[in-house]
C-alpha cells in the first residue's frame, strides 16, 4: 500500500483520481483551500482526510502528486522537494495509473465528461473498468482490464497519455490563457492523437478534427452526416430525450434512445456507442445501460423549488452555453427560459464576449453573476456587465444577496444555471430564501 497525498485534492481531476486510488486500496489524502466545493463530499464519504496547505505534512515516504494549479514554489511542494518525497504531476499520476490498462480516452473542448461518464456507465455493466471523469467522479477496480478516462487539453495535460482507443468530440478555441489561437490547440490535439494505438473516433463534421493525421491510429468519423463512418439518422427529438437509428459503414447498428438533451447528447451517445461496439457490446446491451444512465454532475442536472424549475450545467464556453440552451428548449419547449450564467476567468471574458452575447441571446431572459477567477487568474481587464450591457434580453447582475429576490419573481421559469466556479451558491441562496 503507497500513501499518496494530493496538493489541491479538490480539483476536479485529481479528486477523481484520490477516490480510484482509494478504491484500489492504497492510503489517501490531501490538502485544498477551505472554500466548499461539490467535489469534497465523495472524498469526505469516503475517509479521505482534507487538511490546509500545511508543508509540515509531507513526509518523505508520499508520493505527492501536485495539482495543476500549483506552481513549484509551492509551500507543500518545496517541502517534498526538501525531504526527497517523489513528486508527480496529475498527468503524470494519471499515466502511470492506466497505462497498465487497456485505455479509452475521451478528449475533446466540449462534452468531454458526459460521454466519459456515458462510456464508463456502459461497459462497466459487462467488463471490469475502471474510470476517471473530470466531474470528481472516479472508481478503481482492481485488476480492472478497461479504463476510460477524461483527457483534458488544457496546458497539454492529456500529453503523456497513450490509449488504444480515443474519443475526439471537438476541437475548440478554449483556455485563452495558456492557448493563445485555435492553431496551437491543433497543435496540441494533433499531438495527442500521435499517441493513440488503435483507433480515434473524430466527430466528423468538426473542421478541426478533419486536418487530422495520427502516425498510428486509424480514424473513424462519427456524426450526423451518412458520409461519416458512424453516424445517426432518423433523429427524433422529444421531451424526454432523442430517438435514433445508428449506421455503421452503411450497416444498421441497432436503434437507440438517449435521456441526453440536444444534439450535443445524441453526438456524445453516438461516440460511446461506437467505442462500445468496437469493444464487444451488441447493441441489446448498449441501449439497455442508455436507459440506465442519470447523467454526470453537474450536466443538465434538474431540481425544482416552488414554481421553479432549476437546471445547473457546468457550461462556461459560448459554444457549451448554446448547446445547453439547446438542451433546454427541448426538454421544456413551453417554459420561458431565464439563464443564470457566471463567467469563468477574465482571459475567457476578453476573448469570447461577442461569442457569449451571442449564445446568450437565445434565452428569454438573463443573468450574470461577477466573474469567477481562479488560482493561476484572480483578477483582469474584464467585468460582467461588459456581455450584460449588450444583451436585449439582460436582466441583471445577480448577487448572492439579491438572488432569490430577482429569481423567486420569475414564476413557472426554468432557470438554467452555467458555469465552472462556484455558481451553486447563487442557487443555494434562491433555495434557501423559501425555507
């Protein structure tokens, strides 16, 4: 049994991977700031001791494994340095935990983690997988043959990783503050597909995965176009989810039914389909554990309170924002529909504010909330009411203690909460005004 202690053990990331190497019976812990976040209370249930950045904590026998967030002058991270402790990054950590796996990789800008969390929820119904989802959702089986794992993009994380198998859902501007134009994402996606053995299933009408060219893998395209390899036809969408027919090189797969709304859900269904077919499941199989599936954290997620109905997404790109607009229209066709949305970092606010007006216009009404920063962004040349004041449909900035004021009086509305920082208060404040 090793001990390994996580600097920044709240992390989405790295939350996932203390609980796998919980599962796997190895000695847990970690440091992380004091502020509550969604992805504590797994590790909490679980044993998984959270303390302070104390550097005193460290001994010489952890494996540290260091967050990204946290630069090499850390305290806690000087300390191991110090007394000899083995250092390693998350990505580092990551790698050496499936590489003695049989890896799914699923990367991509947007909708990386519903369809990590898909995947997962599929084959580990019939084999033996472990997984990693970047909502702080991971589970360790040990002598697992299969690991899916989320493949995040940013700052290169997804670099050491060599899978058999990888899920490119998109490529996308995003990260403005480590990538600095959409040529050097390509960059770094190319990489990474470099480093895939087998095969990369590409959604197909993306004209960034369409340059593509692994030195090893064999690309199959996925989508909504009979001239991709995989590919959805009669599409039906309903309220409660999509109805579709799935080809593949022209030969019918199966018909399938998805509980995910939108295009983006059937585009993520049809990805998992195609890895999980290409790993053994019949399509019997396939849909019976889509039937199963309730989602991943912090994905369309719906409450109600009064006569209020709540979704709260992880949404924070322009291109996320629309989907999940989207993904509401469909599943409440008749409800006005009010977005609640906090922007995530300054860099993302100065260099998408057209692309977030846009997106935001096709709500009924709107909200922002102050910018969440972050530890490597605290501050910046940006505000919110740079997007609200050009907005028709603006509302107004929302504060936690105007909250429930300006959102209780939006009777019989869906509220749909977006963002990647700490949006959940913002709904904690509506819920707790009626009690």
């Amino acid at each position: 049994m090793t001990t390994y202690y996580f600097i920044g053990i709240k992390g989405t990331g790295m939350a996932s991977l203390a609980m796998i190497l919980h599962d796997q019976g190895h000695r847990v812990l970690g440091s992380d700031i004091a502020k509550e976040t969604f992805t504590q209370f797994p590790l909490i249930k679980a044993g998984i001791q959270i303390t302070d950045f104390d550097p005193a904590l460290i001994k010489d026998d952890y494996v540290i494994v260091k967050g990204n967030a946290f630069a090499d002058d850390h305290p806690q991270v000087l300390a191991a340095h110090k007394i000899g402790a083995q250092v390693l990054t998350y990505p580092q950590a990551v790698e050496e935990v499936i590489r003695r796996h049989f890896t799914i990789a699923v990367a991509g800008a947007h909708g990386k983690t519903s369809t990590t969390s898909l995947l997962s929820h599929i084959l580990s119904a019939y084999k033996p997988t472990s997984f990693l989802i970047g909502d702080g959702v991971g589970q360790g089986i040990t002598n697992s043959k299969y690991f899916v794992v989320e493949a995040d993009e940013y700052d290169r994380h997804f670099q050491p990783y060599t899978p058999q198998i990888a899920i490119i859902t998109n490529i996308d501007w995003d990260h403005p503050d480590y990538y600095k134009s959409l040529d050097d994402v390509e960059k770094a996606f190319a990489e990474f597909a470099d480093h895939v053995q087998q095969t990369i299933y590409a959604y197909g009408e993306d004209p960034e995965i369409k340059k593509l060219r692994p030195k090893t893998a064999k690309i199959c395209t996925y989508g909504l176009e009979k001239t991709d390899d995989l590919y959805a036809a009669d599409i039906l969408r309903k309220t409660e989810g999509s109805y579709f027919s799935v080809f593949k090189n022209a030969i019918k797969v199966g018909d399938f039914f998805t509980s995910i709304e939108g295009n983006h859900g059937i585009l993520d269904t049809l990805a998992a389909i195609g890895a999980a077919d290409d790993l053994g499941l019949s399509a019997d199989q396939i849909q019976k554990e889509l039937l199963t599936y309730k989602g991943a954290k912090r994905r369309f997620s719906i409450s109600k309170v009064a006569d209020l109905t709540i979704v709260d997404d992880y949404a924070h790109h322009p291109n996320e924002i629309k989907a999940t607009i989207d993904a509401a229209r469909q599943k409440f066709p008749d409800q006005q529909l009010v977005a609640v949305f906090q922007p995530h970092t300054y860099t993302r606010v100065r260099a998408f504010k057209e692309e977030y007006v846009e997106a935001l216009k096709a709500a009924d009404k709107v909200y922002i909330t102050p910018i969440f920063g972050s530890l490597r962004e605290k501050a910046g040349n940006a505000k919110s009411e740079d997007i609200l004041s050009e907005l028709p449909n603006a509302a107004a900035i929302l504060t936690e203690k105007n909250a429930f004021d300006k959102l209780s009086g939006e009777h019989g509305s869906v509220l749909v909460f977006m963002g990647a920082g700490d949006i959940e208060k913002y709904e904690t404040a509506l819920v707790d005004g009626y009690k």
